[in-house]
C-alpha cells in the first residue's frame, strides 16, 4: 500500500477516534523515526512516551527474537522464568515496601487494578483523585479522569468518584469521608498540561493518608521508569505509595501495566477476583527485562535529568525571545511550555521541519523524548521551534520581549 492508500485504510477502518496527523511512520532507531516517504523526525513523542529508552533498541529486539522463538504466551495460571524474571526486577527498581506486583497490558489496565485493589483492600468504595487528572479511558480510569470531554458521553460513570482541587491539602482532608478507600494522583500531572506539585504537596498527601488510614495511589504511568530523572517521580519527594501505577515504557515498546502495592494491600484480592490472560505473557517479560537491564546499566534516570535540565535551559532562553512562550516547567524529560495560544499550529509546523511533539491540553506544549536523544537533538528541536515560533508570532503580530 502507497501512503495515500494507508491513509485511507485507516481512516475507513478505524474509529475517528485519534487526533491523527498526516504522515506514515514506518521505522524507528534510537530518538529518530522515519516516514514512509524516508523523511527523518525527532521524536520528542516517544508514542506517548512509551519508547523512552528509544524506538527498537538492539537489546529489547534481541530478547523479543530469542524469548519468540521460545515460547510467547504463557498464562499467568502456569509459572514462567522470564515473568519471574522481571518480577524480581521490578520489586528491585521500584520505591521500597512495593513488593507485590499485578501484569496487565496498559496503563489504564494499571489505574483499574489500583481502583479493585483499593476498594477491597479497605472495604470501602470511595476514591478521590483530582481536578485536571488523566488516569485513562477504560471505565474506572475514566471515573477518576477529569476531563469533561472524556467522560461524559459515557455517563453513568463508575459510582464513588470525587473530584477535589489538585495539589490542594486542604481541600482532600475536606473531602475524606469514612467511605473514602484511597486518593489516586499523578506525582506531575501529564495531560493536564505537565503541572508540578509544589515541595510539600506529596509528603503532606502522604501524611493525610497515614492518619486518616486511607490509600495512597500513584499513577506512574507517564512519570515512572526514569522519565523525570529518578526511578519513579515520588522519589523526588521521598514518598512511597501504597499502590503505584506504571506501564507505557517498562517493556522497551511492548503492552505492558503493572500494579505494584504493599504486601498486605496486594493480598487482599483472592484466586480470580483479578486476573488477565495476556498479563505477564513470556515475551513482553523478555522484552522488559533487557529494558530495565539497560535502565540500569546506563543509568537513564541520571541521564533524564541532565538532558532535561540541558533541554529545558534552551527552552527557557527560547521563551526569552518568544513572547508566544509563557512558562517552561517539568522535571528530567518531562518537559511542559505553555503558549499563550493554541498549540495546534506549532505541532504541524514542527512535524513539516522534521519534529515531532505533544500537546498537553490545548496550549501546552508537551515533550517527551526518550532518554537515548542527543544534545545535536535537542539543538535541533529549537532551531525549529524557534523559526516556527517567529513564524506564529508574526501571524499574530506579537513583539517579541526585546523590540
Ligand atoms: C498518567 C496516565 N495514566 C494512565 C494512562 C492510560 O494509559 P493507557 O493509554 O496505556 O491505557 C495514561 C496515558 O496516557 C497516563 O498518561
């Protein structure tokens, strides 16, 4: 099929569900992907940040060749060395005192395991999460996701959700019922346009949950496997869970949610009270086993910090001459800059000149670059940025701050 063709394909065959953007992408190596045409993107996407230790890495395609050739699926009913493999690993990597861990195939698979848990672990219903949240798309992720856009054509939602103001402490202990099971949050909230808490948010919420004896639920999702320059974003605060949530980047690129709680909490489903059959399945332990390997023989977090500080100091001095630019934040390669306009237009402009970037909402600019970008990369990225800034800014006839 020619690219107009796949266009059309999808575009009959599948819901118009995605915001899709005009271009085939039919390889990847590293930071960069190509199109069908052979045109060259940097990819500060990552697929949703999902190839953060970079697209293809010779050592996941290994172990997904060898573990193939081996044996690919293996339900959870039966056990299996790769999956017990990558349990030790992920016990290892992630905050001390997680120690049982659920496989699934997605994040929001992660968030629903989370929502079970919490209920029965704590025998009661209610969970709060927060306004402007994203927690996914399946039914009970959807019931704590904020966005109205999402939710609403599918009302009646999962019952005994509550919305409260985010990194607000006050406004949780208000709150808190004797129905309330757990509080679920992002540590840096993604979609809801790359929003960092303030220092004594975590460890307050962290607190609350201690003594009013409720859940405390992260959702990893986005944040966790280095992404911010830690292992996992709570450790910028030093908080631990008692339920993390993480999935997109753990196996190199392959399906994968995993649920990670405390002992007691994880032991309170029995025998097929939550079960999948893909979860865990031989070859996407194989995959994420060589990805946390490499997480670790490389250490991406340090490298996550230091290019994300690198990236967005260039960010900063760019906003210095764009006025279209309003605010930089995000920790390690989480990267937010907010706009005083639509985003829209930047997204196409930077794709047309060979990069590719997120939204976050509609005036965030969101990038979320793997760890294995190059520092000619990301000088890169603001030639481009910085010539389709101008580009908007003299459609819109802004001045820049010197003029
Ligand atoms: C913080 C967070 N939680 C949950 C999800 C849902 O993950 P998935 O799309 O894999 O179901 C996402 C996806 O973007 C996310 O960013």
């Amino acid at each position: 099929m020619d690219e107009k063709q796949i266009i059309q394909t999808e575009s009959d065959l599948m819901p118009n569900v995605y915001a899709k953007r005009p271009t085939v992408l039919v390889e990847g190596k590293g930071a960069l992907v190509w199109d069908i045409n052979g045109k060259e993107y940097i990819d500060c996407t990552s697929s949703y940040g999902v190839s953060l230790i970079g697209h293809s890495h010779p050592k996941v395609v290994k172990a997904i060749q060898a573990q193939a050739e081996k044996l690919i699926s293996c339900h959870s009913s039966f056990y299996n060395d790769k999956r017990s493999e990558l349990l030790q690993k992920l016990v290892q990597i992630t905050p001390k005192g997680l120690d049982k861990v659920f496989l699934s195939n997605s994040g929001s698979e992660s968030i629903e395991c989370a929502i079970k848990l919490a209920r029965k672990s704590m025998e009661k219903p209610e969970i709060i999460a927060v306004i402007g949240a994203y927690h996914g798309k399946t039914m009970g992720a959807l019931s704590a996701t904020w966005n109205k856009k999402y939710r609403y054509p599918f009302k009646p939602l999962v019952p005994e959700f509550k919305h409260v103001q985010p990194d607000n402490l006050k406004a949780i202990k208000e709150a808190i019922t004797d129905r309330t099971a757990g509080i679920l949050v992002e540590p840096i909230r993604g979609e809801g346009g790359i929003r960092v808490p303030p220092d004594d948010f975590l460890p307050g919420l962290r607190e609350i949950c201690n003594s009013r004896n409720i859940l405390l639920i992260l959702d990893e999702v986005q944040t966790g496997f280095g992404r911010t320059g830690k292992n996992f974003a709570c450790e910028h605060w030093n908080v631990t869970p008692d339920i993390m949530c993480i999935a997109k980047p753990i196996a190199g690129g392959l399906p994968i949610g995993a649920t990670i709680a405390k002992e007691n909490v994880m032991n309170s489903l029995k025998v097929g009270e939550h079960t999948s059959t893909f979860g865990g399945s031989p070859i996407v332990c194989a995959a994420a086993c060589a990805a946390i390997d490499l997480f670790q023989e490389e250490n991406f977090p340090r490298r996550a910090a230091n290019l994300g500080a690198y990236f967005k100091a260039k960010l900063e001095e760019l906003m210095s001459k764009r006025t279209i630019l309003k605010e930089i934040r995000g920790l390690g390669l989480m990267i937010g800059a907010e706009t005083r306009f639509e985003v829209r237009n930047i997204l196409s402009k930077s794709m047309e000149r060979g990069v590719l970037i997120l939204n976050a909402g509609r005036n965030v600019l969101r990038f979320l670059p793997p760890f294995v970008i190059e520092k000619k990369h990301i000088n890169t990225v603001i030639k481009v940025l910085d010539i389709v800034l101008e580009e908007e800014e003299n459609e819109r006839q802004l001045s820049s701050p010197s003029k």
